[in-house]
C-alpha cells in the first residue's frame, strides 16, 4: 500500500457497469515523510468516505480491483483507506565504535591465550 493525499474530485461523464457510485478521485501520491512523489492520477475511492485534503492510503494493479465491489472492474488505482497518523520509526544514527588506541596510537590489541613464548 501507498500514501497519498486527495488533491481533487472527478466526475465521470459515462460509467463502466459496476462503477456506479463510486466516487473518483485525483490523488498526488507521497512518500514517507509527505512529500509529492510522482504525478498525480486517478483513483477509485473504495471507502466512499475520502475527499480533497484527506490522507489516504491506496493500493494499485490488480489488488486495486479487487478493493473494489464488484471485484475486477476496470481500475488501476483505489483507495483502501484514510490515514489519521504517520509516525516513523527511524533507525538511530550511530557514531562510529570507539577504538581503545594503546601507548603507540595503534589499536589496542587484546591478551592472547595459550601457550606462553619464552
């Protein structure tokens, strides 16, 4: 699944059969942090509850006919659901391991084991 916003409506002038009544909507898809991510497009909204400004997110190709009832019907792109919250967990920027530097500046090296030389 994908983010989007609604950026608009659509009315269609002639309908498929089994695309009476659902709303069509002009969606500018994001990326994880909201920003435009491409062109926008048109997208069948399946939950018949999003509309301009709304946070959604949709789903394309075959899942997008299948969001849809009666499932197949001619669309490429659909609407799954709205969305009340992003929150990103992003992996923590680590700085680099400290290395025990010895007397010399070289790395440290630990004791070995073993067998002693004489």
């Amino acid at each position: 699944m994908f983010l989007g916003r609604v950026i608009g409506t659509l009315v269609a002038a002639v309908v498929t059969p089994g695309m009476e009544g659902v709303p069509l909507l002009w969606v500018q898809p994001l990326d994880k942090r909201r920003q435009p991510a491409g062109l926008a497009f048109v997208c069948a909204d399946g939950t018949r509850m999003a509309g301009p400004g709304e946070l959604v997110y949709w789903e394309a190709s075959r899942e997008a006919a299948l969001t849809l009832e009666p499932s197949f019907v001619p669309v490429d792109h659909a609407v799954v659901g709205l969305v009340d919250d992003v929150q990103l967990d992003e992996a923590p920027v680590c700085a680099p391991a400290q290395v025990a530097r010895g007397a010399t500046g070289a790395p440290a090296r630990a004791p070995r084991r073993g067998r002693r030389q004489p």
